[in-house]
C-alpha cells in the first residue's frame, strides 16, 4: 500500500467527504503519498514507547499505533481538512449539490470527533461518542467503557471523565469556531448546543460512523453479547503479544464507533437506544454568510 496506487476504499472515503471525483482522487493521493512518511513515524514512536513497562493506567493514556490500512483511512481525514476550511469560512460555492449546509458541517464534525478521538485511544474514542455525539450520561458512558474493556480496575471518576469531555469539546469549538456553540448544563458541564429534533440526520451520522469504523477491524460484538462475556469475543478483551493488545484496542473502537455493535452495548446494558440519544449541534449558519 505504500506504493502510489490508491485503493478504492481511500478513494471512497475521499469522495465521501469531498463529494467530487477530482477532489477525491487528489485528498486520496495526497494521503497515500505520505503514508509511508506517517508509518515510519508510527514505527519510531512504538520502538520508544514504554507501554509495555508502565502500569495498566498509564498504558490505558498511551496514543494508539494504527496499522497501515487504519492510518491511510486516519490520513484522508487529515487531507481533507481543507474542506472543513472552505466551510467555516462560509465558501460553499464547490459544495455538492446532494447535501445541504448542515449535512454538510455535519459529516466533517462527526470526521473530526473520530479523528481526534482514534490517534488518543479507546478511552477518549467513549467520550466521544458516547457524552459528546451521544448524550448518555457520564454514568452510563463508564457501564459502557466497563464493558468494552472489561476491567473495573480502569475505571477513573466522574471528574477525570467531566474534565476530558470538556476538552474535546474545546477542541470542536476551536476547530469550527462560530458555527458551534458551547453552553452550559444545570451541573456547569459545558455542552454543544444541539438540535431539539434529529430524526432527520440519523441515517447520516450512522453513514459517516460505518465509513469511519477503523477499516482493519469487524464486528466482533455478537447479537447474543452479555455483560457476563459469556458469548463474547476473547480477541475483545484478552491478547498475547505488544502487536496483539494495540490491535485489541483498536477493535475496542469499532465497538464504539461501528453503530451496530454500539447499538448492542447499550442494550445489553438496558440504556436508550443510540438513536434516541444523539446529539446534532446547532450549526449556526448565519455566521458563514458572505
Ligand atoms: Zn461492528
């Protein structure tokens, strides 16, 4: 993959968020060509990382190695930054016909939630979906986190979860600047003012979530999941080797993000639905008139 081909699924994700065959086959040559600059500096930081030697909790904060099929699909997020550019800075005369303003803020925050969240770790990919994308309370996000690591023994308290779930959200604010805003709940806990009723996007976020499910991964959260772990799968939660734990993180991930597998966590543990949940910003488009 190192080579100057493009692989059709790069060339898809491009063309996703892009919606234009030419800027899709550019954001996706532009991704492939540094991918080989990308991995050796992945290669680098694993020989260095001491994650071996650490406790289980600073492992747990250690930044994730993806293989070289979930770096590319990482790097077309990067080189397709630009577009998030053009938006915030309201020049939405190349948008594609098929989406509105809205959808299309929409797809870039949910890339850009993913992005942020799947170079850190597992850990902050829960956060993300689960109190920023979702509104599950921190309760539940830690039953979730629970079970997706399945060892209390990582559980941190509510503060450490409060505290990293605001800067995440300051990070977004950062990023879209004036088409987000952050308010306060009754506790203080800053939120990004949402849409009252989003029944209308919940087929493309669940698109931009399967499109951003780590490639390398599938579904390993079986129908039959319990929170016993009777049915579930060891690869999920058990590992031999340094190549094997950082691939059981990563397929922690798809869990979370892939919105089937997530559906099947939060049943399993009796909460709302992820429909039910969801939490679209209220884009403020005022802003981004010319
Ligand atoms: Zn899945």
């Amino acid at each position: 993959m190192t080579g100057q081909a493009v692989p059709n699924q790069a060339w898809e994700l491009a063309f996703f968020l892009s919606g234009h065959e030419d800027l899709a086959a550019q954001i996706s040559a532009r991704a492939v060509n540094r991918l080989r600059v990308a991995a050796a500096a992945q290669d680098k930081r694993r020989y260095y990382q001491p994650s071996l030697r650490v406790s289980q909790t600073d492992a747990t904060r250690s930044k994730i190695i993806l293989s070289e099929t979930d770096l590319l699909q990482y790097l077309i997020y990067r080189e397709s930054e630009f577009l998030l550019d053009a938006l915030c800075q309201g020049r939405t005369n190349a948008l594609p016909q098929s989406r509105d303003l809205t959808e299309e803020l929409l797809i870039h925050y949910v890339k850009h939630l993913v992005m942020l969240t799947v170079s850190r770790n597992s850990f902050h990919v829960m956060i993300g979906i689960s109190r920023v994308l979702h509104n599950y309370s921190t309760t539940e996000a830690i039953l979730l986190y629970h079970l997706v690591t399945q060892n209390q023994e990582r559980a941190k308290d509510e503060s450490y979860w409060r505290a990293r779930k605001g800067q995440l959200i300051r990070a977004l604010k950062t990023r879209f600047g004036s088409v987000l805003t952050v308010v306060r709940g009754r506790s203080g806990e800053e939120r990004i003012q949402a849409q009252a009723d989003t029944t209308k996007y919940q087929t493309l976020v669940d698109d931009c979530l399967r499109r951003f499910t780590p490639w390398s991964t599938s579904c390993l959260v079986s129908e039959n999941f319990t929170p016993q772990c009777s049915s579930a799968p060891t690869q999920m939660f058990s590992s031999h080797d340094a190549s094997a734990k950082n691939q059981i993180k990563v397929e922690r991930m798809h869990a979370l993000i892939h919105p089937a597998c997530f559906a099947r966590l939060t049943s399993t543990l009796g909460l709302a639905a992820p429909h039910t949940q969801l939490e679209i910003p209220q884009f403020d488009l005022s802003v981004l008139s010319p």
